[in-house]
C-alpha cells in the first residue's frame, strides 16, 4: 500500500468529521500515548496536512505495512505542540526521512552562508517531504529510526537536487530520538544543561497566559476614543442587518457575531469604565470596549489574566513560549490590557506574566489598589534573595539591602534583551518559555535592573529621552501615508513627505515577528497623520535605536 501526494494546508480547517477527530486524538496526547497533551492550545494539530497524515497511517496501519509519501508544511518537525505526533509516527513506522526544503519567509528563513533561501512553491509557508515506511516487522514497542536532511538554497538549485537523487542518495543523517520531543530535526543540545539551571519563567510568574482574542480587530479596536463610541451607539442602536452593510461584515464565525457584540453593549452599557486603552502592537495603542463576557464584543476577553491590568497599576512581561522566526527576538512589555497577537502572528501566541495580582470585587473595573500581591512563586523568590544577599519586599522601598517584584521584572527584562544570551540559547528560546540565570551577586543584579527598567519604560514611551526626538518632519503637506518607503535614512510616506535623520537600526529592528517602526506605519496606510502622530513616531524611532544601544550595554555583563 502506497498513500502519496502534496495534502491541502489548512490551520483552520473545515474537516470536522466524527471519525476524522476520533484519530486525531492519538497526536493531542503526550509521548507514550497515555496523558493527555498538556497544551492550553493545541489547534494548529487539526491543520489539513496533519489529518491526512493521520488518515494514510490510518490506512497503513490496518493493512500491516505500507508506504507514505507526502509533501507538507515543515511545521511539525520541531513544534513542540507536535511532541505526541512525532511519538506516535515513530510508534507506527520502522523508518521516517524528511528533506527539509525550508523557504519559510514567515521565519526569515536563510541559507547558512546567509544567502536566499527561497521557497519551491509560491507561498510562505516553508514545506518538508516525508517518506514513512512500514515494514510490519518493527516490534510494537520500539520506536522507528529516523533520517533528515537539510535543503537551502534558490529554487532551481532545490528542483535539480531532487531531480537527479533518489532516496538511496540523498545525504541523510540518522537522528537520536530524544526525549521529551522528539524532534524531526537536528539541535544542538550541548548547552541544555547550563541553560536548564535558570529559572523557569513560567513557574516564576504564577498566573500566566494568551493576551486578547476580539475576532473583529478592525471594529473592535480603533485608534479615536470618539469614533469607538460612534461604533458601540452604532451597534446597540442599528438592527443586524444594517450593521453588516455599514461594517461590511460578510461573514460571522462561532465566537464572532454581530448578535453577540449587540446583547453585550446592551447588558452592559456604553459607560466609561468600559472604555480603555489595549496595547495592540508594539508601541501602537488603541481604544476597546473591555467587560468580562465572553464572545461579546470581544470573542475572548481572556479576564482572568488581564483585570489585572483594570486599574493602571502594573506590568505585564510579554514573551512566547514558542516563536516561528530563525532568531528569538519575541520579548515586550505592557502596562494594559493587550491583543493576542501583539508581538507575534497567530502561528505562536505571545503569554502575558502579570507582576501583580488584584483581588476580586463585585463591581467590574473597581478592582482595589491596596492589597495586590506579587504574581511570583515565593520558593524562586528566596532563591534570588539567598543568591543575592537582599531581602525581598513585596512592594518597593528605599530601604536599603531589600529588592522589589519590579527589580525581578527588570532584571528578566535586560536578561531577555541579551543579544549573547538570545544567541547561545536560541534553540531552547524557540521551543518553550525562557530560563534566566540567577544573578550571581548583587552587583551584576543591581546593574542588569537598571537597564532592564529603562527599557522598560522606553517600550512602554514613560521615559524622557523617547522626547529627545532624533529625527524630523520637515515638509508640509497632505500628511497622508500613501506608501512607506525607506531612503537614506528617509521613512517617506509619500512622494514628498518623510521623517529625516532615522537610522536603519531602528528601521529593520524586530518585536517579535514585526518591525514596529514598518508595521506602525504601514498600519496607516491611506491616513492623514496628525500632529500627534508625527510627534509619537518620532517617540518610536528613538526607543529602538535607544533599545539598541542598552542591549549592547547588557552584554557586558556575564549572565552564565
């Protein structure tokens, strides 16, 4: 038995049969097919191609033997989520081999020697081919051997190399199946135990996850406080139907209903409490109407994380446990509410860390100010005190010889903006949440916070040097941004106007997966700039060639 072909991709995919979803069960569970897969999301495992994997091993399994043969998105050879997957394809087959044909312009995806690597198809998904073998003679207990091989390049060079080798001659290199991934690619392991003696951001910060889902971005999040209100009259006044032209809503999902954004605003009002500023990407905020009800006007509130951020009095660590691009550059802060996709696209979703937790009340939006309690597990806590010789207070004093939730934050946040620390440990930073070295004194400690802080408050633009603006705005005109464009130091938003003096480091430096001096830019095309716009751009220049310079000053630290 033969099953082969080049299987539709699809993340969201319509494919929900009983049977279907039954199977897919056997990939949603940990290595050892016996606890379910500890993951708050596990969706992108319901992807197309990952069900016609599963539909040939189906098929494959039940005659005994056979072969599979696809070609697919490369994503679930190193996906963490996929560990179950990976397992139980190496349970079924006696041998796997892939040809990684990278191309993924979603990751920034590079040769080696740093030329183009371009992708065999026309998309940007970077694909993989996978040839599964089953003999029947494998015992049913061991796990199937494994061989991968990396393909760079441009795209005739990739054509010609599968054009003139077979699977006899093709390179590979037999993989060790290591646990607890089992990764269908080879990583350099040599530092993990170094690395794993950090702390585990995760288990630091108690209280954790995903930002903001709304499912209508467009309607729901708007950069005018006025034009937010027009919206939320618009859709307690106007019937459904008249909402659906004006708003041009063509179609509805699950969670995202022009009935269920109505029922909202009616049961809770248009009051002012409600009204409140969400950090949507990086230094670009916009106004929302915030309660707790779930597939209201916003699909996923997520409330349990994010009242936390109600009353204007605490931070909020952004980072991601996963990150799609080649390097780890996904570390952001907030002092709001923020959007699920603030520093990455939905293929990996950033997580929140709140500093602070507040207590409960009955009114919504009147959460108290007087008993927060840090978001900090207290056993790691007492491990940084003990390293450090300081005595840990809940909030911050001037008392000397004591430390403060904030100095923790401030320290992971310089730690995290290490350029050495992202590249040595880049493989462990793209596959889970990051581990960061105790501090070895307090000296080290004291020095990291500093600039850890004044990161901090140049992201979130709290920091006077982000007004010591370094660029200009010298001609007059329409202010309408028609089409961004860089030139000698030149962001031009039209054919006449441009901001002058911008460094090309702060032009191509990367949040994540966006370039916020682009993405803030391109985000307005077709609108008319105001004062306020053009003195806030001027604000973000400044804050990345600022984050630039203090990561270098960062590495002259020694961290491990």
């Amino acid at each position: 038995m033969v099953v082969m072909g080049n299987p539709p991709y699809s993340g969201e995919s319509a494919n929900k049969g009983e049977w279907i979803m039954g199977l897919m069960e056997d990939y949603k569970k940990e290595p050892g097919g016996k606890e379910k897969l500890k993951e708050k999301n596990s969706k992108w495992i319901n992807d197309d191609y990952v069900k016609f994997l599963r539909y040939g091993q189906q098929f494959i399994e039940k005659n005994g033997e056979g072969i599979l043969a696809y070609i697919n998105p490369h994503s679930f050879l190193d996906n963490p989520t996929f560990r179950g997957m990976r397992w139980n394809l190496l349970k079924t087959y006696d041998k796997i081999y892939t040809i990684d044909l990278h191309g993924n312009s979603k990751k920034k995806e590079i040769c080696p020697d740093g030329t183009a690597d371009i992708n065999i198809f026309d998309i940007q998904q970077g694909v993989s081919i996978n040839i599964f073998i089953k003999t029947g003679k494998k015992k049913a207990n061991e796990l199937g051997k494994y061989f991968h091989f990396d393909l760079f390049g441009k795209r005739e060079m990739k054509y010609n190399f599968l054009s003139n080798n077979s699977l006899k001659t093709v390179p590979y290199k037999e993989l060790e199946n290591i646990e607890p991934n089992y990764f269908f690619m080879e990583k350099d392991f040599s530092l993990k135990k170094i690395y794993e003696k950090g702390l585990n951001i995760k288990k630091l910060f108690s209280l954790n996850g995903v930002g903001i889902c709304s499912k209508r971005d467009k309607i729901a999040f708007q950069e005018d406080k006025k034009v937010l209100l027009n919206v939320l009259r618009d859709f307690k006044e106007l019937s459904e139907a008249d909402l659906k032209i004006k708003y041009k809503i063509k179609s509805e999902s699950r969670d995202q209903k022009v009935c269920f954004a109505k029922q909202n605003i009616f049961d809770f009002g248009i009051k002012k409490n409600y009204i409140t500023k969400i950090n949507y990407r990086p230094f670009d905020y916009k106004w929302t109407y915030y309660t707790n009800k779930v597939r209201g006007f916003i699909a996923y509130p997520v409330y349990n994380i994010m009242k936390h951020f109600l009353n204007g009095n605490n931070f909020g660590l952004i980072t991601n446990r996963q990150c799609q691009t080649e390097n780890y550059q996904h570390t952001f802060i907030t002092n709001t509410i923020n959007d699920l996709h603030i520093t990455e696209t939905a293929n990996a979703n950033p997580y929140t860390f709140p500093l602070y937790l507040y207590p409960e009340t009955n009114g919504q939006q009147s959460l108290g100010t007087n008993k927060r309690t840090p978001n900090l597990n207290t056993e790691i806590v007492k491990q940084i005190a003990e390293k450090i010789d300081l005595t840990f207070t809940n909030e911050k004093e001037e008392t000397e010889g004591t430390f403060a939730p904030i100095d923790i934050l401030d320290y992971i946040y310089a730690v995290l903006h290490s350029p050495r620390y992202r590249e040595k440990y880049k493989e462990f930073l793209k596959i889970d949440f990051a581990r960061i070295p105790y501090p070895e004194n307090k000296v080290t400690f004291w020095h990291l916070v500093k600039l850890g802080g004044e990161l901090r408050t140049i992201h979130l633009l709290d920091n006077p040097i982000v007004e010591k603006y370094i660029t200009s705005y010298p001609i007059s005109g329409s202010n309408i941004v028609e089409k961004p464009e860089y030139k000698g130091e030149k962001v031009f938003i039209n054919k006449k106007q441009y901001f002058d003096n911008v460094p090309e480091i702060a032009w191509n430096f990367y949040i994540g997966g966006y370039r916020p001096a682009q993405k803030w830019m391109k985000d307005r095309k077709g609108k008319d700039l105001s004062v306020e716009d053009i003195f806030h751009y001027q604000k973000i220049i400044v804050a990345l060639t600022e984050t630039d310079r203090i990561m270098k000053e960062i590495d002259k630290y020694k961290l491990y």
